[in-house]
C-alpha cells in the first residue's frame, strides 16, 4: 500500500514560513558573532590595558636606569668636547707661559745684576706677529719657539759670566749666548752692560724652576 503525502497548506504560505526559518536562522548566528565579537573587544581591551600597566610599572622602575644611562652619555660627550678642545690647545698654544720664564731667568741672576729689558716673543706659533712659510717639501713644522732677549746691567765680567751660565743651568733654555759686553757708568761706578739671547722649545714637556740656584764658582758675592 502507498502513502502519498499532501499538503494542505498552498505553496506562498510555505514559502514564507521557509523565509521565516532561514530568517531567525541568520539572526541566531549573527546575535552568536556579535557575543563573539563583544567577548573579543573587551579581551583586547583588558589586553591593552595590562599592557599598558606593565609598560607603566617598567617604564617607572627603569627610570633611574635610564636616567644614569643619559648621565654617562653626557659625561662622555663632555669628555670628546674636553679632549677635542685639548688637542686644539696642543696645536695652537703655548706648553708654558711667559711669566714662568721671566720669574725662572729673575732666579738665575747673581747678587747686583740689574736687568734694564726682557723681550721674549714667540716663533712658528699660530697667531704670532711673524707668519709661518713652510717648504712644500718639509715634511714637519717647525718647532715652536719662545726667543728672549736679555739686557742689563751686572757689576763687572765675572758677574756677566754668571748670568750666562746660570741661564745655561736652566734645563728649560737652550742656545744661550752673550751678544755683546760693554762697560758701562752705573750711578758713578764703573760696571758692564750686557745683552744675551736665549730660547726655550715650546714643544718640549718641561716646568721651570720656582728659584734657581745662582751660586756660581766664579761669580761675585
């Protein structure tokens, strides 16, 4: 015996409740995307959250770190600024200055020299009077030199003697030499004028004597 189903309800009203099926369908799985999609939002907000603190707690624990870490930094710029600036003042300055040589050769001068002139001038340094012409076929500079001039006035030859040699005792000066020796009346009394040239090398690495010793075989008390 066949069954044979038949439908009493006509064909639009089926359609419709089809429609309406497939209609909550979609709307279950879109209500089940948007829980999905709210659950998502708020994990990603918490996440972002946390983030932040951690970030915040680490940020606030490594700030001295980081603060010592910018200190050293300056420090080492500070020091290339230092160091830069030294080696500016090695090239262009002066390894002594000139009132050390004048209380240096003062020390050196026996008892009753007078000195009437002490000229001292600097040669082959970069903003001196006298300008530098180098040979294109050197192959160094010339030393730089500090030139002196002494005159005066001392009692007779044995005593422009010791000036001489104890210019010459400095360790500091080099090419000592007695220009000239004439005599000379010094407040009624026969005595010696005198001029002497001497030179000290600026790239040396040297200090003068506070007092020089002036006791000389020789020289006059």
């Amino acid at each position: 015996m066949k069954h044979r189903t038949f439908h009493l309800l006509p064909e639009p009203i089926v359609a419709r409740v089809r429609t309406q099926r497939a209609s909550r369908r979609v709307v279950g799985v879109s209500a089940c995307v948007a829980v999905v999609t709210v659950g998502l939002v708020g994990f990603a907000t918490w996440v972002e959250t946390r983030s932040r603190g951690i970030l915040s707690d680490a940020q606030r624990e490594g700030a001295p770190v980081i603060a010592i870490e910018q200190e050293i930094e300056a420090y080492r710029q500070t020091e290339l600024q230092l160091l830069a600036a030294l080696e500016r003042q090695r090239l262009v300055g002066n390894a002594i200055p000139a009132h050390g040589v004048i209380k240096a050769v003062a020390g050196s001068l026996p008892p009753g020299a007078v000195v009437k002139r002490l000229m001292i001038r600097y040669e082959n340094v970069q903003g001196s009077n006298k300008r530098v012409r180098r040979n294109a076929k050197e192959a160094e500079a010339p030393p730089r030199m500090l030139v002196c001039e002494l005159e005066g006035i001392a009692l007779d030859d044995a005593g422009v003697n010791a000036i001489v040699q104890g210019l010459e005792r400095l360790e500091s000066l080099s090419k000592v030499t007695l220009e000239s020796s004439r005599s000379y009346l010094f407040r009624g009394k026969s005595a010696r004028e005198y001029k002497v040239t001497f030179s000290a090398d600026l790239e040396r690495r040297w200090r003068l004597p506070v007092v020089a010793d002036a006791s000389i075989e020789g020289g006059n008390p």
